[in-house]
C-alpha cells in the first residue's frame, strides 16, 4: 500500500536522522554531563564554604625556561612576543590577591584589573552558577596569566616597523587616578609616563550588563613626531573543553566586513596557525556556548584582523587581536583610540542591543543560530515572549507548541482527514488487493481509482511528521544554545529544561540505590524517564488511530517505532521531550475529533472501553 508505505518512509527517515543525531550528539553528550556533574560535585563541596565565590583554579604546569606568552600584533610582520610569562606556581584566587588591583563591580559582572599590564583578566559572571544550585561557584569568564586558564583581553599600542619607542606593555606599572573601583557611570583613569617624551592615560569605563569602553590617549611631550598603531588582542591559554558538537560553534569567532561570519574552531587555527583579514567593520573575539569575549573597534575603522595560534612550551594559545591604522603624533599634541570589549553572558536581549546601539556589523551572530537561522531565531523569540507573561519556559514552549499546531491546522486537517477516509474504506481495499494478488499493475490501478472516488490523497499520512521536523530541530537549536534555557526549570523533577529527565525508569526512579547509566557500553542508552515514557506512550497512541497496515512486517515496524523513538529521546533535552510529548497528545485530540467527524472506527477506544467493568444491572 503506498500510503504505508510513505508514513513508513517518513517515520523511518526521521528515525534515522534521530540515531545518528543521538550517536554522534547524544551519547558523546551524556559522558561530558557525567563529568561535568562530577567536577561540579567538587565544586558545590568547595561551595560551601564560600558560597558564590568562583572557584580557585589548580596550578598549571611550568612552562619551558624562556617561554613567551603571544603578543600584540606588529605592523608588516609575524606576531612579537611579549615578556616572559609568569610562572604558574599559585592558584588563580592568589595571583589576585598577589598584586595591586582595581575592583570591577557591576549588577553582572565582579572582577578586577591589574594595575601591572592593565589588562581586563578577572571577570565573574555573578548572574551564573555552575550548577542549579544557587550556592554553587560562579561562572568565571577571564583568568590572569599564570592561572590555570589565563583568559584576558589587552590594549595599547605598538611602533611602527623599524621603530623601538618605550610603549606600555603586560610588565607596565600604570598609576590610578581619581575613582577606585570600576562601576557603571563610574569609570576608572590610568597614567603611564615612560619618561621618553609620551604620557598614556587609558580609561576604563562598563555599563551595567557586559560591556566595557577602553579609552586610550597619548600625548608626546618630546621633540619629534612618533608613529604608533593601536591595537586589541584577546588571548587564552590553553585548550578548553567544548562539547565537539556540530551543530554549535566554539572557538575563534568574527564578522570579517563584507567577508561575513568567520567561524574557526581550535584545531584548525592550530593547524592554520594564522588567519589574516583587512577589512572595515569587523567584530572578533572568542566564544563558549553561553559566554564570550569579543573585540568591538568602531564598525568605521580600518583595521588588520587576526586569528592565530602558538604554544608555551606544552601549554597551546589562541588569540584574536586587530591592528588599526597608523596615528602621527607631533610634538606638543594628543591622539587617541577608543574600543569596546564584549564580556560576558551571550543573553539575546543584551547581544541584540549592542548590536543596534552601536551599528555593528551582524554581532548578533555571536550566538550561534545555526543555518536554519530564520526559524530558530524567531522560534526563540516567541517562545521568550511567552515566558515574560508566565516567567516559564516549559509552559511556553507548551503555549508555542499549540500555536504551532494552530498555524499548522489547514494541512494536518487535510492529511487526518484522508486517514480517516482511508480507514473507512479499509474493507474496499482489502477486497481489491485479494482479487487483483496475482497482478500489481491491475491492483494499483484499481487502489488508485478508489482514491480518486473518494478523493483520499496516498501520501497525506507522513505529513504530520514531516511538519514536525523543521520545528523539532528548530526547538532542539533554541534549546541547545540559548543561555536562557539553562537551568531553566519546568515543574517537579524538571530543574534544567536544557538537560535531559533526571529520573531513571531503570532504577525505578530514585528508589533503587544504583545509577544504571555506569554500566559499560549500554550504559548510556539505559536511560528513560518519566516525561521520555510520557512521550512514547502518546506516540504509541497516535500510531493506533493510523490505519493499520494489512502487511505484518509494516505492522511490526509501526508497533516497534514508540518504542525505539523512546530510546532514541530519552538523552534529548527535557524541553524537547515535553514538546514532542504535549505535541503527540494534541495530535491524538485533533485526529481523534477528525476521524469521528469522518465516521471511521476507532478502535482504541473501542479496546479500552472493552477493558472496563461493566456495571450490573
């Protein structure tokens, strides 16, 4: 029957797509969980006995003796480097307190920066826990060199090709002026004289979520004209971990002006180990899947950007840095440069304001919306204007998943329609295929004239699943990479709607002291919780209300297919289960309504009264 035979080939292409999304997303998924939620474990431990501090990092191996950490870029040449780098015999908790600093404080954001080098190294994200716990570490976004991670954003300038000027560098000693923490409204003023004629002063200013404004000037007190480049460069040490993810980026990320977005993760900037662009109206930076640093020079200045990779000793770097163009200084006069460091939370709300309020070139794309961008975008925004009204999540992905099917009616209308149609006419059907066994041509001429009289469309069956797709991994996309997702909560057991269902249906949900996802190789597959069986029931449900194919190997794959689906979703995120799950049952509704108003037989009812006493009379 080629009805069954395209709602098969539709379940079946869907499944298939599933696996190997849960293969190669899933599973890897579900062990970087496992040691996540050991290392938060650790971390709660450390917790609790202070609270809301971000956790000290672990000293990190001793570079090799003469090890350099990357340096600023340099006009018509490779990259220089800078001074040696610290040693990194202390904790990232002591190398703050180890030297003269000033304090950032912020609504979002506690931190500080160093009057050695004034670089922007310490940056907490106060707003985010590392786990749901609200007394769980901060998450820490920038580290000082010599940390574990070192993670920091620089500013300043750099001479001209065959010039050797006294420039302020990551050893530079500034002065403070004025203010002594950094606060919105409230900025900070650095000096620097390098008694050869020039006076720096930088200041510092951040608004109240994530953005901070360097300001630099120089004024050349000496004699002779000097030629300088101002620059910006973010670097890290080391590798992070990521997720290895195809569908989300991590890594070095930039809208290179008319060149667009340039994604390029770890391992290709280590094998590329330099990318180079001249352009105007360029953004760079580097990005997590919820936090990033990021360049923002003014969209109008010419600028040498660069992605670039090296190494101290074993230890691999990374950097993103620009150079603008050349400023003559005469004597007695001043120049200056001004730049903007993104830091923080890629929340949409926020990254779109910057992006509007300061005409940048597409920033928005710092989250990474994927290719399907204008359904995931849009997707996300209805469903973030849901939860404004019912500050849930969960219950407004339930809102959009009806708006959906309401967008949707007209054509699910019709395929339910032509279901019922053709389960009425299952008896005319079976009598043809007997009388015409023996010749196909025949048999199909004979189905197809029956379609026909009774005007029932073969291949309406597989379009409420087909539908379903785009949505599906639309929501899966939102629910992947939006911050605002994370440690969203729904009801009950549901704390985190971008991780999957906690309970465990192998463990009897809690009551059984062991975790059935450790056993090896099957471990990860072993497990199913409530809302996953919530989800393959109502699917089982609505398979029962399709015509039921007369072939018993179609049958077979029809009653297995919940089953299967179940495992396949169990790992997904919760959000997506629930809106696949709430998505089934309304199905269930409106087929169920369709097919009595089309005067097809239900069975399933019909078996499920069958199950209930009857009273006696």
């Amino acid at each position: 029957m080629n009805e069954h035979k395209n709602t098969i080939l539709a379940v079946l292409l869907s499944g298939i797509v599933l696996l190997v999304w849960q293969f190669y997303f899933g599973l890897p998924q579900m062990e970087k969980q496992r040691e996540e939620a050991q290392r938060q474990q650790q971390q709660q431990q450390q917790a609790q006995q202070t609270p809301g501090r971000p956790t000290p990092g672990q000293s990190a191996p001793r570079p090799s003796p003469g090890a350099t950490e990357p340096g600023p870029p340099q006009p018509g040449r490779p990259p220089a480097p800078a001074a040696a780098a610290p040693t990194p015999e202390h904790s990232r908790e002591t190398l703050l307190a180890s030297g003269s600093r000033i304090t950032i404080d912020t609504p979002n954001i506690r931190g500080s920066i160093a009057l050695k080098g004034a670089r922007i190294d310490d940056v907490a994200l106060v707003r985010y826990h590392e786990t749901v716990n609200p007394n769980s570490t901060y998450i820490v976004l920038l580290s000082p060199s010599g940390s574990q991670n070192p993670f920091y954003a620089e500013f300043g300038w750099v001479s001209g090709p065959g010039k050797q000027l006294k420039l302020p560098g990551p050893d530079t000693l500034w002065r403070q002026e004025g203010t002594q923490s950094l606060r919105p409204g409230q900025p900070i003023t650095l000096t620097y004289d390098n008694g050869e004629g020039l006076l720096f002063r930088r200041t510092i200013d951040v608004d109240d979520e994530y953005l901070f404004t360097v300001a630099d000037e120089v004024t050349n007190r000496g004699t002779d004209p000097v030629t300088i480049y101002p620059y910006g460069l973010i670097s890290r040490h080391g590798t992070p971990d990521t997720l290895g993810f195809f569908i989300l980026h991590e890594g070095l990320i930039g809208v290179m002006g008319d060149e667009g977005l340039q994604e390029v993760s770890y391992g290709t900037i280590e094998d590329e180990k330099s990318m180079s662009f001249d352009v105007t109206n360029a953004w760079l930076g580097i990005t997590d899947k919820y936090w990033a640093a990021t360049l923002l020079p003014d969209p109008t200045a010419h600028v040498q950007a660069r992605f670039s990779s090296g190494a101290i000793g074993t230890t691999k770097t990374y950097q993103t840095d620009y150079l603008r163009d050349a400023v003559t200084i005469a004597p007695g006069e001043s120049a200056g440069s001004s730049s903007r460091l993104f830091a923080g939370a890629k929340e949409v709300n926020v990254v779109d304001g910057y992006d509007g309020a300061f005409n940048l070139n597409r920033f928005e794309l710092l989250i990474d919306w994927g290719w399907f961008y204008f359904i995931t975008k849009p997707l996300f925004m209805v469903i973030d204007f849901f939860f404004r009204w019912t500050h849930n999540f969960g219950v407004a992905i339930l809102i959009v998943t009806v708006l959906i099917k309401i967008v949707f009616f007209p054509l699910a209308n019709k395929s339910y329609a032509s279901m019922a149609k053709m389960k009425t006419v299952q008896p005319q059907m079976l009598e043809i295929r007997e009388r015409w066994k023996d010749d196909k041509v025949k048999q199909q001429q004979a189905m197809m004239e029956l379609y026909k009289a009774e005007k029932i469309n073969p291949v309406a069956g597989c379009l409420p699943i087909l539908i379903q797709i785009p949505v599906f991994f639309a929501l899966y996309k939102v629910l992947f990479v939006s911050l605002e997702m994370r440690h969203a909560p729904f009801f009950g057991w549901i704390q985190d709607l971008s991780a999957p269902d906690p309970t465990n249906i192998f463990n009897l949900f809690g009551l059984l002291p062991f975790d059935p996802t450790v056993i090896p190789i099957i471990g990860s597959i072993l497990h199913i919780g409530v809302w996953p069986l919530i989800m393959g029931v109502t699917m089982w449900i609505q398979m029962k209300l399709n015509p039921a194919p007369p072939d018993p190997t179609q049958k077979m794959i029809f009653d297995w297919m919940p089953i299967i689906f179940t495992f396949m979703l169990a790992n997904f995120a919760a959000g997506l289960v629930i809106y696949w799950a709430w998505n089934n049952a309304l199905s269930v509704a409106q087929q169920a309504v369709i097919m009595k108003r089309n005067g097809a037989k239900i069975e399933l009812w019909d078996n499920l009264k069958s199950l209930i006493p009857k009273r006696k009379t």
